[in-house]
C-alpha cells in the first residue's frame, strides 16, 4: 500500500528527538554535549541541557556542575521575574489608566 | 498552567467589565438620570485584548518548572472504550454519513431554493463547516469515522482491484501537504467568490467536483495517502483535533489537558505552511465582511481589475505575508533563545502553537451563526423536502458579541501555553526557553489586536460578489 511514515506525518512525534543545529562560520561552539553531539554557545546551556536531557546517564561531576548552573541561573532568574513582575504592574497600571480617561472623558 | 485559569478570569473580568459598564451605565441612568450610558471606544477594547496576551505571556514566564510542564502536556487518562462497539459503530455512522451526504447533494439539486429553507445549505455551512468542526477542537476529531468520502473510495478501491487489476500509484514525496495548502486557499477563495452559501444548486456543483476528485485521488494513491496527504478539508480536522482534549491513541481514547496533544511532535516545512494557511483563511473569511475590506477592494477594482482575481490574488498574498511574517519571527526568536538551532526547525517545531488560534478565531466566528441558524437546522432536517414556509432563526443576545471576542483571547491563550511548552522541550535552562518565546509572543499581540478588530466590525457584504 502506502508509506506510513507520509501517511500521518502531523502526529509523528519525535519531540525527545535531537534539533537541527546550523554553526556560523567564523564561530566554534562554546561546548557540545557527549551524549548527543549538539551545538551550544554557552558552558553553561550545555551544562543545564544535560540535567535536562540526559539526567539518567550522567556523571558524578556533570551532575555537580548542574546543580551549580542551576543555582547561577536562579539568581538571573529572579532578577528576570521581578521585571516580569513590574512589567505586569506597569501593564496594570496602563490600562487602569486609559479606561478611566476615557470613560471619564466620556461621562 | 495553573495560572491559565486565574489569566482566563482576569481576562473575562477585563472585557465583561469593559463591555458591561456601558449597559450597566445605562440601567442606572434609566432610574436616576444622574448616569449617561458610557460605551468603550473599539481601539481600547482591541488595546485591551493584546495586552491581556503579553500578560498571559509574563504570567506563563513565571512556570519555569520543566518537570511540571511535561507533567501537565504529558498527563493521560485512558477512557475505556469496547474494541467490538467502537467497530460496529464507526461502520455504522460511516454509511450513514454517506447517506447524509446523498441526502445533501439531492435535497440541494431538487429541494427550495431559498438558501435558509434548503437542508443542503443549512447542512453543510451550519451544520457541518460551523457545527461540527467546532466539535472537532471541542471534543475530539471523529473526522476519519464520519468522513463520506472514505467508504466511497473504499468501493472505488474495490473496483479498481476486481475490474482494472491495477495497484496504487506511488505518492511523489517531495510534493508532502503542499497540495493540500494549494486545497484550503483554493477552498476557502472559492467560498468567498462563489454563491456556494446562498445557492443550492451551486454547492451541490461543487460538493460534486470535490466529491469526483477525492474518489479518483483515493483511488489512484490510496485512501491512507489522500486522506493523510493530500485532502486538506482531513488535515483540517485533524489539526483541530489536536487541540481537543480527546485524543485517539494506538491503544483507545485518552482524554488529555487542553493543548497536550500539541506539547509535543514536529513536523515538517509543508506542515507549518498549512497551519499558517488555517490561521490564514478563518482570518481572510472574516476580513473580506469587513467595511475597509469593502472600501479597499472597491479602489483596486476600480483600476480595471477583474474582482475574483483580486479576491485570488489577496488570499494568496495574505497568506504569503502570514508566512513571511512566521518566517521572521523564527528566525529572530534564533537570536533571542541564543542557540545553534536552525531558524527553519524552530518554524517547524513552534507551528502547532498557532492551531489554538485558529480553533479560536473559528469559535468566535461560527459558535453565533450555529446558534442562530440551529432552530431553521432542525426544521430543514425534520422536513427536508417541504420545509415550513417561516423559517425561524434565533436572535442572539447583545453580550454575545463580547463571548466572541473572549474565545479569541482564550485561543491565544492556550496557544501561548502551548509555545511555553514546546520552548521548554527544545531548549535547555529556564530563560533560554522564554527568552526564545518573544518574537512569536510580540507577533501574537499584534495578530490578537487585528483579528479582534476583525471580529468586533460590522457585517458586510463582501462587493462584486
């Protein structure tokens, strides 16, 4: 008959899959990951993809270095979250605003 | 995820507030006359609708947790269903739907021909386009078991095997869903154009060339490739019904969270430009009703163009742009996540995302024509071929128009979600992931902004038509 693999290509997951990576030229990747060869520009992305993807097979200093990472990105992480929180205040704000000039204009 | 719902009633709070003001207002002034009835100008209320997404998009940044995420997109329950029922009831609704497509192309050929009195038309625009799709994103896609179309090829199949003794033809792969992109513009242009709506007879001419195609395609590929493939009004359905949380597995039903089923999966280039010519054509099938639309289209045939290529002309365009702008933002959202991962698979990987959006922009097009259209439904059914000379339509409530522009918002929502989900499979961390999200966070604000505008103009008459 036909190919299965064509026949239903909207539900074939692969989503544990490794991406397609493109490298420019005039750059060497910062780290690549031993388990599965991908490209990262930073120690520290492929520190943290390795808890993320590769948590069962790892090592002990690996896992060690994660956990570090994980505590450094904490920290960016608040800091991050704290805009989010003022950017969410600000937002608030705005549009508190707007609805009573204009409904004040209005009335 | 568990912010969704407290977003959700921040969200309705936000519309209903603003919308209701003004009738609430005008109560008040009905007893004292101290109030004046205030109405929100349209701009704020489109306003409002964008930032309630980049807020829905700085609450889902606050869900970082990459075990929780995958715990929500990847939560199942089985339902239990019996293999013999399940068997004997596809086969049964399969036959029946080919009856009720029978049923629609006579009634359609020889029934009345006022549009609203005609079960083909009230069937297949209220009933089908509108009525069932919405079960698909809603419920699950039964699409394939109720599919016509499927066991007529069955039969072709049959013939082909007993009298012509020849096997299928092979599937040019390179060709993918491409045609089946080609299939929904062409579809959805050719009901903008053509009385297909309004005149019986019309749609039964088309239900025919589309019925005569499907058939000698199933035959010649195979039902698997053609209705996997290339039939788009299949991979329609089977998009939305990837949104709804009943999801047929290899092992029976599983009843999954709303947007699970689009967590997780990538598909490829001709993919993502279908689901971008979804979003594509519910926005173009509300963008031609509009006045500016109208005034647009009067300039530019008033250059000497004929009208249907210009109608042809601006649903490939449109969708040319959608994609472009997608384009864009994938490749930016590269720069953003600071990643080696290709622009291209990043379009590819975050296009499901963008189905929600869809399954919403339809909901809040169509949920009010079903409504009002449901009581003439079920009097053309009941007496298809002498239907009563009045025929009745429901008037809908005037908070209808606010429930409308809430389903955009909740679409957008889920598809926000759904991006959130889908950043934090792919990319390690946790700010990688949402930093990756901006570019397509940025798009879905305007895109909320202009479909709301869309959905909140007054009805009109698509000229030359």
């Amino acid at each position: 008959m036909t190919d299965p693999s064509i026949a239903d290509s909207s539900a074939t997951p692969d989503g544990a899959s490794v991406p397609d990576t493109a490298i420019p030229d005039a750059e060497t990747p910062a780290a690549q990951c031993p388990y599965c060869s991908r490209p990262f520009r930073t120690e520290q992305a492929c520190t943290l993809h390795l808890g993320d993807a590769h948590g069962e097979t790892w090592t002990d200093d690996e896992r060690a270095a994660y956990e570090a990472a994980v505590d450094d990105e904490s920290d960016d992480l608040f800091v991050f979250h704290l805009k989010v929180v003022g950017a969410l205040s600000l937002l608030y704000a705005v549009y508190v605003l707007a609805y009573m000039i204009v409904l004040g204009l209005q009335g | 995820m568990s912010r969704s719902p407290s977003i959700a009633r921040w969200a309705l709070g936000i519309v209903c507030a603003t919308v209701f003001a003004g009738e609430a207002a005008a109560h008040a002034g009905g007893l004292s006359g101290t109030f004046k009835p205030v109405a929100v100008p349209s701009w704020l209320v489109v306003a409002t609708g964008g930032g309630v997404i980049g807020a829905s998009f700085l609450l889902t940044s606050l869900v970082t947790d990459h075990a929780f995420i995958r715990g929500v997109t990847e939560w199942r329950a089985a339902l239990p269903t019996r293999t013999t029922a399940r068997t004997v009831a596809v086969r049964g609704v399969r036959w029946l739907s080919v009856g009720v497509l029978a049923a629609i192309v006579m009634i359609g050929s020889t029934g009345p021909s006022v549009a609203a009195a005609n079960l083909a038309i009230v069937g297949v625009w209220a009933g089908w386009w509108a009525g069932y799709t919405m079960t698909t994103y809603l419920v699950g896609n039964t699409w394939p078991a109720v599919n016509p179309w499927r066991p007529l090829a069955g039969l072709g199949a049959l013939l082909r095997d007993r009298v012509l003794d020849r096997p299928t033809r092979r599937y040019p792969e390179r060709l993918g869903a491409w045609p089946s992109v080609v299939g929904l513009v062409g579809l959805v242009w050719l009901e903008v154009i053509s009385p297909i709506a309004q005149q019986p007879r019309t749609l039964v001419g088309v239900i025919a060339g589309y019925s005569v195609v499907t058939v000698a395609g199933a035959v010649v590929y195979g039902r698997e490739t053609w209705f996997g493939v290339v039939d788009p009004i299949a991979r329609v359905f089977r998009w939305y019904g990837r949104v709804a949380p009943l999801q047929r597995t290899g092992r029976g039903i599983e009843f999954v969270l709303p947007g699970g089923a689009l967590a997780d999966g990538r598909s490829g280039a001709d993919e993502t430009a279908f689901v971008v010519a979804l979003l594509w054509v519910t926005t173009y099938d509300g963008l031609v009703a509009t006045p500016a639309w109208a005034t647009a289209i009067r300039t530019v045939v008033g250059w000497g163009l004929p009208p249907s290529a210009v109608y042809l002309g601006t649903a490939i365009a449109g969708f040319g742009c959608f994609l472009y702008i997608y384009r864009v933002a994938a490749r930016w959202s590269r720069r953003t996540a600071d990643t080696y991962v290709t622009a291209r698979y990043l379009r590819d990987w975050f296009a499901p995302a963008l189905v929600p959006i869809a399954a919403g922009y339809h909901l809040a097009h169509f949920l009010g024509y079903f409504l009002s259209l449901s009581p003439a439904l079920v009097a053309v059914i009941a007496q298809p071929i002498a239907p009563p000379a009045a025929i009745r339509t429901l008037v809908l409530p005037a908070w209808f128009g606010t429930l409308q522009l809430a389903f955009v918002l909740a679409g957008h929502m889920l598809a926000v979600w759904v991006a959130h989900a889908r950043s934090f499979a792919i990319f390690p961390g946790r700010l990688a992931p949402i930093r990756s999200q901006y570019p397509f966070v940025l798009v879905m604000v305007f895109y909320t902004v202009f479909s709301m505008w869309i959905v909140g103009q007054p009805y009109t008459q698509p000229p030359y038509l």
